[in-house]
C-alpha cells in the first residue's frame, strides 16, 4: 500500500502521479469503509480525494495555509496530515472529528461546520499574513452550494481586493446537499459548457484572476492548476468539476442521499429507508394536504430538505408551493416574511443550529413588520452533537425578539393544534419548535385557543411544587412529579407552559397561594432562555424558582446522558437539589 | 407651484416632462429646507428626486409594489404619495417616519431600515402575486452600496430565478455611506465605462437581464427605460447612474458629510463640525497610537466609519491598518476572528444595531474559534431612535454566546483598562460596550486585572440593599442609593458589574448575609439581559431581586425620558416600586 508510506504532507512529495492515483484509491477504500461504518460525510469527501492529494503536493502546509468551508470534505486531508488511523483502525474511528479541528493538528486552522465561511476566514488570515510581512499562499476551498450563503459571498467580494496572495478553489460538483439553486449556477453550468471561457464570468465580473479545471478529479491536472496558481500576487479563482461521491457508483448515482450517510446504508444498499411516523412525516402529509386547499400555501427552507423529510416526492408534489432557496437562510427569512405580509401562507423549515444564521432578519424584515409567517424550528434541544451543530441557542436566539410567538408543544395533537392556528391566523410571526424526542400522542384532541397569547396549561393541579416542562422537557416534568410524589409525598402541580415567549402572569401570581417553589425544565442553554424569565418574574416575591436547562459552553460530541448527568437534568438529580437546599 | 397639484402618484400621470422638471426642483428645494431643519438624510434623496417620479409616472403604485433598500431614500416618494405635508409645513415635520412605513400610507410596503433587504423582500411579494395568480409590477430598490451585504448577495442569487415580473432598479451613486469597498465595484466601473455594454457584467453573471441608463436624473430617459422593463415577464435590472446629493453643491461635493446630517448643517456650513473629547474621538487617539506600536494592529468596520468618528484623515494615517469591509458584517466578523487567531491584532467596531446581522459568524467563525478579537460595540442603551435602529437587543445577542467576554464599562478610565487589557490578552474574544451616555472620567486609573474575569467591583459596600449599576446604568445606580440613603436612610452597596458575560458567584453569596435585596439596573431589553440571571442566580436563596431594563418591545422614535417613565429607569419610580413592594 502506498498509503503505508504517506503519513503527512511531506511524503506525498515523493510520490509519482502514479503512485499518488494508487494512493487516492487507497483512499477512497478507507473512506468508504469508515464512513459506512460510523456514518458521515460520503460524497463531499470522495469527490475531493484528488484535490486533496494534489493541494499538499503543491503547497507546503502549514506554512501554506488551507481553509476549508463547512469541512465536511477534510476526510482526505485528515488521512494525509497525521490522521490515518482514523480511517484505517475502527478503534480509532471516532478519535477526530469529522471537521478541521485546530487543537486535532496544526493543519486544521478553523473549527468550522456551518457553510460559506472559508473566503471571508481566508482573507483573514491572509491579511494577517500581510500585516505580519510573512510570505506563503492561502488557499479557501469553497463548493458550489455554499457560494450562495451571503457570508460567502460578503466575503468574496472582499477577498477580491485583497492586494496579494489568496487562491480560492471553487469545488464545483453541481450539487449543494440536494440540488444548487439560484441564477449564479446558470453562470457556473455556461463556464462549464465553455472551458472557462464564456466572457461573462461572474468571478471574474467580482474582481477575481479565473482558472478553470474541467478534470478535478485528475491529479495531473490538478497539480499543473496548482503550481500555476501558486505564489500568485493577487486572489485568483480556480474552479475545479469534481465528482460529488466519486468512485462509489450508489454515491454518484444519487448524491443527495450519499452526501451524508447513517452507518450502514452501503451494506442495507437495496432498503430504502422508509421514514416511520414521526414530526417530519406527518408534518410532511399536513403540508401537502393544506398545499391541495390553498394555492398560495408554500413551503420554503434553505438548502437542508433532507433534515425535514421533504423528499424529491414530495418537493415535486408541490411543485411552485415548494421553495428551496438554497445555502441563503437570510434571503429564507426575508423572502418569506414578504410572502406572509402579502397574504401568501408560508411556513419556513429549519434546523435550530442554522437559524443562527439569520437574526437581524427575524429582528428586521418578519418581527418589525409582524408578518404572520409560520417557522418550524427542528432539531431543537441538548444533543450529542459537534460542536459546531449544537441545537441549544434558538431559543434565547428567537424568544428575546419582541413580536414573535414562539411555541414548544410536548406531544403531537398539541403540535398540530398549533401549526393548525398559526397558518390560520394573520397577526404574529410564530415559531413553532418541533419537538425532537419522538412522537408522543396522547390521543385527544388538543382544543386550545392558541389566540390567548401566553396561557400556560395546568395538567395536574397541586401543591407546594410546581414543575413547568418545556417542550421537549415535558416528560422530565413528569417524571420529577412522580419522584416528588414517591420519595417526598408531594403532589407537585405539572405545568406544560406552550409559550416560551411570554409568562402567564395570572397563573403565575396564583401559584403563590400554595407553592412555594416553582422549577422550570428546558431542552436548550440557560442563559437568555426560558427559565430565566421565570426567575424574573418571581424576583421580588417569597417563592424559590429552580432552573434546569444546558450551561452556556460548546460541547464537543459529548454524549447525551453525560451532558444531563452535568446540567442536572435528571430526576434523581433534581430531588437531591431540592433536598440539599432545604427548598421543601 | 407644480407641487400644489400633485399629491398622489395619479397626480404625476397629467403632466409634461416639463412639469415633472419642475416638480423634480420642487420637491429638491423642500427636502433640502426640511432636512436642514430636523437633519436626516440629505444626499441620498436628493439623488432619487429623477427616479422616484419616473417610477409613480410609470408604475401604478400600490397596484405596483415598490421596495426600498434601508429606505433612506424614500423622501421623494413620500412627497408624491400623499406625505407632502411632512416636507412643506414645518409643524408636520416630525409627522412622518424617515423610512418607510406601512402604518403611514398603502404605498409603503415594508418597516425597513437596516440595508441590503429590498431584493429579498420583493422576491417575496412578486412570489405572493404569482401564487395569489395576480398581475402587477413589483420593483426593488437597492442602492450600489448595499450590494454587498450577505441578504443582498442571497436575494439577487434567487430573485433572478423567479420565473416572472421582478424589476431591481440599482441606483449607483458611486458611494456607501462613505466610499464604496470590494470586488463588484470595479465591475460597476467597467460598466459605467463603456455604458452597461462590458460582456463581463455582474448582474447578467448572476442571470438577470440587464439594462444600463447613464443620466439617471434625467426623468425622460428614465421614464423611457422603465417602460421597456415595465411588464417584463422576468427578472431585469436596471442600473442607473445617479448623482448623490444632486441639486444641492455642498452635498455633491462632501457625499459623506451630507448622507445623513444633524440639523442646520447647511446653516453652518463654513463651520466644520470637530470632535469634541468623547469616546469616539479618544479611542481614534489611541488606536491610532497603538497602530504605530505594532504593525499588526488592524482596524475594521463594516461601512459606518462616521459612527466611530473614523474620518478621512484617521482612515489615511492608518492606511492598511484600516480595513472598511463595506457593507457586510458577517464578513467583518469572520475575516476579524482569522486576522484575531493568526496573531494579528484586529479591533472590529460596530454599531449596537448592526451587530444584530452577525449572530453566526459570532458564535461559529469567532466564539467556537476563540479568537481573541476585540470588538467595540458602539451605541448601545435605550433611546428615542427609530424602530429599525434601536439598540437594546446586543446585550441578549452577544451576552448568550459562549466564550466570549463582554465587558460593560462605565466611566473614561475603565473603558481605556478594559481596552488596553483586551488587545494584549490571547485568551478570548472581548466585546466592549462603548459607553453611550457622555465622558465620564473619574481621573484615577483604573487597576482591575482583567485576567479574573467575572469580578464586580463593590464601588461602596452598605446593606440591605445591593445596587448593580450596569455600564451606562451606573449613573442612575448612583442616584438611587443617594435616594435610598436620603428617603430611607438605608446605606445601600453599590456595585458596578462590569462584566455582563459572567456572574461574581463569592460576591453574590457574600451579599446574602446582609442584604435582602439586589437591584439590577442595565441599559437594553430586559429579556435575556443581565438581569435575569441575577434573578436565576437568587433563585432559590432568600434574597429579593428587582430587574429593571427596557421591555421587549420594538419603540418608534418615542423619547427616551418617556422610555425611562415607562421601564421605571427613574430613581423616584425605583424607590416607590421598593416600598410598593414591602421589599425594605
């Protein structure tokens, strides 16, 4: 195995363009195995082993620096910079992330994982470069999809003027994780079509040298772009075709599905997988159902369908009601804050990690304007996550914007109740969390009227305790009135509060008649949140208030029963605070 | 007077080119009368007169939708649909909003402020009218200096595919607020140079059709050119050439000075507005000092340098230690937090409202990378500004991302401590809040070793009763313990937290033993402030904590002494709420 005698980038120096081919299969097998067997990222990382190679050939890492965007394509580059067993020993498959990670090795300059950030971290560090009257080349990888992001190209139309060296390596694949939209892919197709050669070239119409590289999976060719590129005195663009999964027919066959796996769908090829019932499904059949009543009912998210369930199926079915508007979660938000306001019914899907994306617009263009758009926030709660996923912020994020409604249901019925009077209703923009711990049905009917802003649900009415369950907390709610029940002997009163962003002052008030303390439970960071309010609202008055929820730190894959053993978010650990604090 | 016969869009349509001339210096004359009273933004609606009556000549507004960009420039279209009062008659001057407003009249489409939103929000709207199987015009507005901004960048990328009518009129004036930095403008340039025919062209690049007017204040060749687009089955631009303050001599020649001005500008022309000794102007005297020392000090800022008191002469003496982004802060902030982490010493300035477009980047490109950027967040506090530019949400933005160290400052000394300590550590990313009420200096050094982090300062220790006075707060913090001494004869601790990221635990516990009461007093919104996690850290204890801050609420130009009544921010209101209370 070639691979046997290639261990860093220094290596790869020996090697012929032979060898180097026979060690991209080498690989491309590793990956492959790995990636089946833990899940991952198959086809940005197979479609990017050439490049790879052909990058560290070239250039001198860690002198020469490499951003990476998202990073969800650094696999090769990980084998290559001192990470092999990481693909090679499955005892090892889980050391390194499966993004660049500084404090992994001085290859890796940035933890990144959210897209369009490599140019604008580039031409930082290339500007630094400058500042510090240091030499050596910069180079940010950036795929097509997430040229759309506007960090991306904020960034692109800076890095042009940077007056020195910069080499920005578009790795154009055609794809983002479903297909790319938006007007600049005509741009990209045309310059495909002509070798690089069509005169109205949108990098070049941005300030950019352009090279064009119709083989990006040629490591020859690679190379020879490279080593033209290089020492460059001004930012240049080279745009690279790659095969998005390459070598891996299933991956190149259907790239939306191998752009990231669940282990073992290589061995389980010929299953498809069948979405169960569950939020997104049913949430799916609601859309579809709604979008047959009413013609200007639309759904709208940016660039992750996959996460939401929206099948090629289902996007077909909907036809001109369906709009991915790709990597743009900003343009996401205004544009449908401007459909809601023009009497249109959108409802916007996106995952919580990602609505960071996009505060001002919820501020400025949907909360300011008050357009009565439905967000269906996913994923939302503590995880075990990367650190650059973490689902814990959208609700200090969202709740602490003023004229939004945002909802966490606990159970089915309640979500639907919900969902059903936010696309019916023309005065709020609402957010609705969709909750994330399975389905849970309690078979009846939810007959709120959710037109009374604020109106926390009693479930179980009690004393001297009162436990106020969030969401998807609820059941650790009712879990702690049990133990409260069985250890203590108190009937503590359960409380499903709906609204996260605003306090039921009446029903507050009256816990003071028979309370004394009051816990709140939230499946997200304390610090700006929920329970905090609560805090608030009790400050100048006799009752204890408990809050539980995640601490304000990046947790970094840490699994999920260890961050609630540390957050106390337990009922075990709850009654021993209780206890410990004499609060009862 | 044409004037006196037109005052709505159907006015314009009886009359000759001529008479639309003659209009045209009409309106010119009573918006520079009107700015140069109240101040407001000058150059940019002079620069608009031409285009906003062409577009009601032509279009049939509110049939016809049409989208401003920051709406800066929408004096002329109010004049025209139905406002004029608002320009002629000095008692109406304060009637209308300087932006536009859809409350005031069925001509203004959205509440817009920040820049950049136009396309997107028309997208929206052209996509509502095709759902709802309606006809019409809608037309975007977007200035050439708000091109650059992510939502901007996001919105073209995805307007130009609407499959329909959408018309975006680029108004270049060759100017951002002040000049124009990145890549696209030498693409304009190219333009303008050969008049719209280069095949390299931006727009065409990102697939729109295109079509260029050179004398973009002339009303016929405009009239001529939105008729050609007028109807248009899909996505045009048209890129008109305007002259920014155009009409008034001194605002075509100082295109910064007059894009917005405070009142009797005009008045006092020959006398230059200096700087008085302030925060602004102190901190250009010392990163001006500190620039020199190290070469790898670096200034950024995302288009607003006016705002820092970043003039010409400062931005010069800097030279490439100076970086204007234009209008991009989610670039800003990337691109500082790589400058940060390779060993450059970046201070990135910004205004309390505009940090609101750059949670992301916050959290993933600089907090997740701790890097050890210093970022001056200026203008933060509750005042009587408009809605779209309120600055009371940075605390609850920035405060809730791990990581970072925010530090609230609250006289000269210890925001030059804070600084000084900032640009030298390497450990975290720093956000100062630049004080925002006046020069306070207590002319002693400030020692605090802000290495410990999260330590208040007991200013004065007393009993019963703990003030924490934050930043800009502090003042009043002061006021309320004389009150509290005076009415109650209490001796109140006084306490100045200095760090809003982070809670003085020993201190808190401390005060439970002889006090029973915490007053927290800072200068934002309330909910996921400071404040409340005070309340949370005394939740469960004894003692009695008040909360006072602004509500969450969007305020529009109300003043901010009627703010203070409002949120209790008045030690006359604080003290009556204590004893209301029973809480001494």
């Amino acid at each position: 195995m070639i691979l046997d005698k290639v261990s860093i980038p220094e290596d790869l120096k020996q090697l012929s363009i032979k060898e180097m081919e026979k060690l991209a299969s080498e690989m491309r097998e590793i990956i492959i195995k790995k990636v089946n067997a833990t899940g991952g990222h198959m086809g940005p990382n197979l479609g990017m082993v050439e490049t790879s190679i052909a990058l560290h050939y070239v250039f001198n890492s860690p002198v020469d620096k490499i951003v990476f965007d998202v990073s969800h394509q650094c696999y090769p580059h990980k084998i290559i910079t001192g990470r092999k067993e990481g693909f090679l020993s499955p005892d090892k498959y889980y050391k390194y992330t499966g993004y660049t990670a500084p404090e992994e090795c001085e290859h890796d300059l940035f933890k990144v994982g959210h897209t369009s950030t490599s140019v604008s971290l580039a031409a930082g560090v290339a500007k630094a470069r400058d500042l510090k009257g240091e030499k050596g080349n910069v180079i940010a990888i950036i795929g097509d999809g997430s040229l759309t992001g506007g960090e991306a190209l904020e960034g692109l139309n800076n890095a042009a003027c940077l007056n020195s060296n910069m080499i920005i390596v578009v790795n154009d694949n055609g794809m983002s994780i479903a297909e790319n939209h938006g007007g600049i892919y005509d741009n990209l197709k045309l310059l495909k079509e002509t070798d690089g050669k069509a005169e109205c070239n949108f990098f070049k119409a941005v300030g950019f040298d352009y090279l064009f590289v119709k083989e990006g999976n040629n490591i020859e060719k690679l190379i020879e772009a490279f080593n033209k590129v290089k020492d460059s005195k001004k930012p240049v663009i080279v745009h690279i075709c790659t095969l998005k999964g390459a070598g891996l027919k299933a991956a190149e066959e259907n790239k939306e599905k191998f752009h990231w796996m669940l282990p073992h769908t290589l061995d389980n090829d010929k299953i498809e997988r069948v979405m169960g019932e569950c939020y997104e499904s049913l949430t799916c059949d609601y859309i579809l159902k709604k979008a047959k009543e009413d013609k200007t009912f639309i759904t709208v998210n940016a660039a992750t369908p996959g996460v939401f369930g929206f099948t090629k199926d289902f996007r077909d079915a909907l036809g001109e009601q369906y709009c991915d508007v790709g990597i743009a979660e900003e343009h996401a938000v205004a544009f449908s804050s401007a459909l809601a306001k023009q009497g249109a019914k959108p409802v916007l899907a996106i995952m919580s990690s990602f609505v960071q994306r996009t505060y001002d617009q919820l501020s400025q263009d949907l909360c300011l304007n008050n357009s009565p758009l439905t967000i269906l926030v996913y994923w939302g709660g503590i995880s075990g996550a990367d650190a650059t996923h973490l689902c814990v912020f959208d609700i200090p994020l969202i709740s602490n914007i003023p004229n939004i409604v945002y909802l966490a249901p606990t159970h089915k019925e309640e979500y639907f109740a919900m969902l059903e009077w936010s696309v019916n209703q023309n005065q709020y923009p609402v957010a609705i969390r969709v909750p994330s711990n399975g389905l849970i049905s309690t078979g009846k009917e939810d007959k709120t009227d959710y037109n009374i802003l604020n109106k926390y649900e009693i479930v179980e009415k009690g004393e001297k305790v009162a436990i106020l369950g969030l969401g998807t907390m609820y059941p650790l709610a009712c879990e702690v009135k049990k133990e409260l029940s069985l250890k203590c002997g108190i009937n503590a009163s359960l409380i499903n509060p709906k609204f996260i962003t605003g306090q039921d002052e009446k029903l507050l008030n009256e816990l003071k008649k028979d309370h004394q303390l009051v816990i709140t439970l939230e499946d997200g960071v304390l610090d700006g949140g929920f329970g905090e309010k609560i805090s608030r609202f009790y400050g100048a008055s006799e009752m204890k208030v408990l809050n539980y929820g995640a601490k304000k730190e990046f947790t970094d894959r840490v699994p999920v029963e260890e961050l609630y053993e540390r957050y106390h978010l337990t009922k075990e650990l709850i009654l021993s605070d209780i206890v410990n604090k004499h609060l009862i």
